[in-house]
C-alpha cells in the first residue's frame, strides 16, 4: 500500500470519534427546527390579511426551515442522528412527510450515491445528469436537446425540484422491496391528509398562498445545494479502476463555505466533504471534524461569490480534469478538428 492510500485510511480513522450522536443534541435541534418552522407558518397564514409581501418574507424564512428539517431527514437515513435506528427511521418518516421525501426510497438512491460518487462508470442514481465532453460530443441530437434543456437554470432549478420532489417522489423505484414500497404509500398517504386538513381549516387558496413559495424556495435550495457540491472547478471524477473513497469525498465534494445564518439553516451540510469521508458524522459534530482535523481543512473551498461560476459547468473534461461550458466546448470541438486536419494522412 503507497503512503497516499495509507493517509487516506488514516484520515477517514481520525473522523471515527466524532461519528457518535448525542441525543440532548438531536433533541435540541429537533426542537429548534421544527418548532419554529411551524410558528413561521402560521405567521405567514395570519399575514395573508395584511400583505402578502410580508407573507412571502415569512415564506422565505419557514422555507430556510425546512431546508433544516430536510437535513435532520437526511441524517436519520444515514442512522446517524439517533443511536437507535427505529428512532430514525420514525423521525425520518415525520420529516420525509414535511419534505415530501419517502424515507426508505430516498434513503436507497441516497446510499448508491455515497458509494458511487464521482465514478464515471457508476452515474445514474442519486445524483445529476452529467455527460463527460466525449459523450456528449457522440450522443444523437435529441439527447444533446435533453441535457441542454436539464442542464438549463431554469429547469434544473426552477422545475427540477416539482418534478424530482411533488411528482416523482410519489412513485416507488423499479425492484422497490415491500417495506420500501408501504414506507411510499404511508408518507403519500399522509401528506395528501395534511394538505386536506390544512385545506379544510383554512382555505386551500391560503394553503397555497401559503405552501407553495415555501417549497419552491427550499426546493430550489435544495437542488442548489446538492449541485454546486459536487460541480465545482476543481472537482474529482475518475473511472471504476482509478477511483477512490476518500479522493471522492475530500476532493469530489466541496466545503461551501457559507454565512453563519446559511451554515446553521442548511445544517452544516457544507461542510460536504466531511459528509462524504464519514456519513455516520451527525450533522452538528461536522464543523468540529472541520477544525480539529487539519487535513480537511486543505480541500476545494467555494463561497457564495465564487459557487455562482458552477451554474456555467455544464461537461466534465475527462482529459484536463475539469469542468468546462457549452461556450469553451466550441473552442474545443474546432481544436480537435484542427488536430485531426493536421495529421500526415498516413495516420488518417
């Protein structure tokens, strides 16, 4: 074994002590999520008589909220945010329903996605579409028409999330086991209950003034979130032979180093390559793992100013390691053309 691989045990080693959740914590942050979560919406309903700019200001703080609430979802899928895993998977179906997320699916793709990130030969679940330049370069017109329209803004994070959380969550994946299956059927049955209860008590106009710009921030946050941690300019994509766990983690994922207010509302879940190394790490103990261990502090940083440049990633080039826009993709196609016009015609 060479020393690099030997450091990268060592380093997923030092994270083991802090893959311990306290419960006073979890507690503690069930309390100060969901609790005001629930008052930031009853503002926002009692605000629609006044204004309902005021309402979409208190739309934008209970959608900061349950951005929160989906990280405590996200950690009992990985048994990290109780020692007992009923526990989880109990408060991982409560906050499911509030996210619309399915606990057992999503915590499925979710697993497939740690093991496989960053490994071009094993994309396709849990993740985001990404083709690599040749393969985009090879693929027909109509699914060049696909990607660029994934790829759009708008659509990835405008319409991505209606479609990937309200509408295809609803559905169990092919092969789905039973209990995965029940677990689907159980949170669409109760979050279809509570919208028509909600709907009963006060109007499904208010409901809607209501829901529905708190889930399409949150859902656009999400999405945001989940993208820019992995698609950053100094990102980490191999194939099967040469991938590795801790490169993926520590240099596939990003830190995100976000304001205060954002680190808090989002969970710490900047702090993603942490996340990667050692899933087990609840999510109030990452920014320790981040200042007591030194070499995680030495990994691809991005800020709020600089994450703006990953809207314009769009290909990963496999041969410079990174990623590149449809823009620079013009000036690579007429290179490469340049370079097989160049070749003595013996080699053509």
């Amino acid at each position: 074994m060479n020393k690099t691989k030997k450091a990268n045990l060592n380093l997923k080693k030092l994270t083991s002590p802090y893959e311990r959740s306290d419960t006073k914590g979890s507690v503690r942050q069930i309390i100060n999520t969901i609790v005001p979560f629930l008052i930031v919406w009853i503002l926002a309903y009692e605000s629609l008589s006044v204004s309902y700019l005021l309402t979409l200001a208190f739309a934008v703080v209970g959608a900061g909220f349950l951005t929160r609430i989906f990280i405590i979802f996200h950690d009992c899928c990985h048994h990290s945010f109780f020692k007992n895993r009923r526990a989880n998977k109990i408060l991982g179906t409560i906050t499911g329903i509030l996210t619309l997320f399915p606990y057992n699916q999503w915590q499925h793709s979710h697993s497939v996605h740690h093991a496989t990130s960053s490994n071009l030969d094993k994309r396709g679940t849990g993740d985001i579409w990404m083709l690599t330049v040749d393969e985009y370069l090879s693929a027909p017109i109509w699914k060049k028409l696909c990607y660029r329209a994934y790829r759009n803004p708008f659509v990835m994070f405008g319409l991505g999330p209606i479609y990937e959380f309200l509408l295809k969550n609803r559905f169990n994946r092919k092969g789905a086991k039973r209990k995965e299956r029940i677990n689907t059927y159980i949170t669409n049955l109760c979050i279809a209950a509570l919208a028509v209860l909600l709907c009963l008590a006060i109007g499904w106009q208010s409901f809607l003034l209501v829901q529905v710009p708190i889930f399409l921030i949150s859902g656009s946050a999400g999405v945001w979130l989940f993208y820019v941690q992995h698609t950053f300019e100094d990102s980490y994509f191999e194939g099967d032979e040469e991938w590795e766990y801790v490169k993926a983690a520590v240099e596939g994922s990003s830190f995100y180093k976000l304001p205060k207010i954002l680190q808090w509302l989002t969970g710490n879940i900047g702090f993603h390559h942490i996340h990667h190394l050692s899933p087990r790490v609840p999510n109030y103990r990452l920014e320790a793992v981040h200042n007591d261990i030194k070499p995680l502090q030495n990994v691809p940083t991005i800020t709020l100013a600089t994450s703006l440049r990953s809207i314009s990633f769009r290909l990963w080039d496999e041969n410079n390691k990174r990623f590149i826009g449809f823009k620079e993709l013009k000036g690579y196609v007429k290179l490469k053309n340049k370079k097989i016009q160049a070749r003595p015609e013996t080699e053509l």
